[in-house]
C-alpha cells in the first residue's frame, strides 16, 4: 500500500528539484555566456544546497542511520568512488556519507541517459554537468572524453561516482553476471555482479593525464535490515534502517599504469567485496570484523544536523514562496510558464545544459581574446 510519507517524501524532493531549477538554476543561465567559471560555481553550490534535502529527510522523518568505517576522505580531494550497486538509489544514499566526509558540491555521477530529461530531477543534473551514459560504450566515449577533459581543462575538482557493475543487484542481473563468469572462468558472485572495467580504466586514465586525480575511495554499502531496490519502495514507505558503508581509500600513485593491470586491480577489489558483505550479512552485520574503527568525519554530528535542520527549513520556506509568488505576480508566472518552455526545449535542441556549457567552453577557448575582454 501506499505510504503517505513516502508520497511526501517524493513530493518534496520533486518540488525542491523543479522550482529551484526554475528559480535558483534559471536565473544563472546567462553566466554561460558571461562568465563561464561564475555560472560552474554558483550552480555547484545550488545543488548541493537540494542534496542536502534527501539527506535531512532520510535521517529525520524515517530516522535512516548511517555507519560508517574504514578511510576517510582528505576534503576536497579529486577522486572516482567506485561502489557496488546493491539497489537503484544507492547514488542518493551516499549523499548522507559525502555530507559527513566531504563536499557535495564536488560530487558528479555518471548515471543512465533516460534519468536526463525527468523534469527537476534532470534539469538539476544537467546543471550540475553529471555524466550521462547509454551503457554502450561506443556510444559513451566520446561524451566520457568530453565531459572529463573539460573538468581538466578548467581545473575543477572532482569526485566521479561510478558504479563498475553497471547495474543493480537482482535475481535477474545476478543470473546474468554468473553466466558471463561461466563462461570466462570466473568465480560466480552472491554479493556482487562482476565489473565492467572498460569504462572505469578510460576515466582513470584520463583524469590522471589532466593531473585531475588524487585518489580512488573504494566503498562497500549494505543493508543490514530492509533492502530500498527501486525508487518504488519510497512510494510505499519502505526505507532502510540502516545504512553502512565501509571505504578503503587508494591514492593514485598506488595504482597500476598500464590499462591491463588496472583491470585486475578493479577485478581483484569486487573480489574482496564479495567476501567482506559475505561476512557482512552471514555475521553480525557490520564491517568492523575488518580490525578499521570508524574513521572520524571532517564535520561534527552537530554540525551535520545544524545542516538538515537549515535544509528543510530553507526548501520548505522556499518552496512556499516561490508558489505563492506565482500565484500572485503575473511577471513570475509567466517567466515559470518561458523557464519551463526552455528547459525542454534546450533538451531536445541541444541534448542538456551540460552539453551547452560544453560548447561555451569550446568556443571559448577557441577565442579566448573574448573571454579576456569579459574579465576586463
């Protein structure tokens, strides 16, 4: 059956997502044109703001806990974070981690193409530049090329999210992943489903040439009580108690170079995680049979609920405004009415707001005396 917080829970992220890319994303548009680097730091910023809501949701209205052991993060640093895909919303869960250890304004995924044109929800990810992907990787690497070398190009730091296993684990999923390992001489996984490391030794590669990469965060979730699997189960009240997640952080100047052995390497950590949630969900369910402590955060708990209580105080008084002034400025609806006609259109003309600051950039840096002129 349907749950009503459930249904809230969805609304309010909808909400936040679709006016504040109207309202907060909207008005910084222009700075495409004007100042490429201001439009890349304020819309960083703005997302993170709504990437705190899930966050403050979770924890506070179905009271979500999340542990945490291993590494930490150096704050700030760039890196990929590479994780199992245990559900389909393990990408927002581990937004409760990244608040704690680092800064959700670095974060980028690389996530399936069909999420792009959900209004809000994609429109803030476009903003946001994550990557989008068909999960083929004639048709990704040329857009994986892009996206990152544009990262290089204006040095911004980065912490890429790449799910390696390319899909979530199922019944189905796991069939299929035990049959590939069948076939290759593989070992069949209960845990986990076997890596796709095309695409993960490509962005490795790259990031490293553009000096972009300081480390790998390697991260174990599970669920020790109830499973979240789809974006469903929200609807139907059904959240995760818990939530742990164990991270083994490798700087780059530990990893193999040649293409080859960064395979293995790959290979040889999901081997290890099919051991560690073994032990994980055949024990006592937790990840601390490791000998790691829990590795302390780079914000205090307090600050951290300062944080979620700001959030839902600022979306709900946000979103309270923005639809009382609509309601009552024919000015404000009638530029609801034009961003709403733009954001669909820029996506079907030019393929995503991401794709138009890529072209900003080129054009750029093709005639960087007009960019100078601009500074100017």
């Amino acid at each position: 059956m349907v749950s009503c917080k459930g249904i809230s829970f969805i609304l309010f992220l909808f909400a936040g997502s679709y006016f504040g890319s109207i309202f907060m994303l909207g008005p910084i548009l222009p700075l495409m044109i004007i100042k490429l680097s201001w439009y890349r730091w304020i819309s960083s910023r703005f997302v993170a703001m709504w990437l705190t809501l899930p966050v403050a949701l979770l924890e506070t209205m179905f009271g979500v806990k999340v542990v945490i052991t291993g590494d930490g993060f150096v704050p700030g640093e760039r890196s990929i974070i590479i994780m199992n895909h245990r559900t389909r919303v393990d990408w927002l869960f581990l937004w409760s981690y990244l608040m704690r250890y680092s800064y959700l304004r670095l974060e980028k995924i690389c996530l399936k193409y069909s999420v792009k044109g959900i209004p809000g929800f994609g429109w803030a990810m476009q903003a946001a530049a994550f990557i989008f992907v068909h999960r083929k990787w004639k048709d990704d690497k040329s857009h994986f090329e892009d996206m990152i070398d544009y990262f290089c190009d204006i040095h911004e730091p980065i912490q890429l999210l790449i799910f390696p296993e390319g899909t979530d684990l199922t019944e189905n999923n796991k069939a299929l992943s035990n049959d590939f390992a069948e076939k290759n001489g593989l070992q069949k996984y209960e845990y986990v489903l076997h890596p796709r490391t095309t695409g993960f030794t490509f962005v490795v590669d790259r990031l490293r040439k553009g000096k972009n990469l300081d480390a790998i965060h390697d991260i174990t979730v599970a669920y020790p009580y109830s499973i979240t699997q789809t974006e469903k189960d929200f609807l139907l009240g059904h959240f995760p108690k818990e939530i742990h997640f164990h991270v083994r952080r490798y700087p780059v100047d530990t990893l193999p170079t040649a293409k080859e052995d960064l395979q293995l390497w790959c290979h040889k950590r999901w081997e290890e995680k099919e051991e560690m949630l073994r032990s994980f969900y055949q024990g006592e369910k937790n990840f601390r049979f490791t000998g790691q402590s829990t590795a302390p955060p780079c914000k205090s708990e307090l600050r951290v609920s300062v944080v979620k209580l700001l959030s839902i105080l600022y979306w709900t008084v946000f979103l309270f405004a923005v639809c009382l002034l609509i309601c009552l400025y024919s000015p404000v609806w009638w530029y609801f009415i034009v961003s709403n006609v733009f954001f669909v259109l820029q996506g079907k003309i030019f393929g995503g707001l991401e794709i138009i600051e890529l072209r900003c950039h080129r054009f750029l840096h093709k005639y960087p005396h007009l960019n100078s002129r601009k500074n100017e």
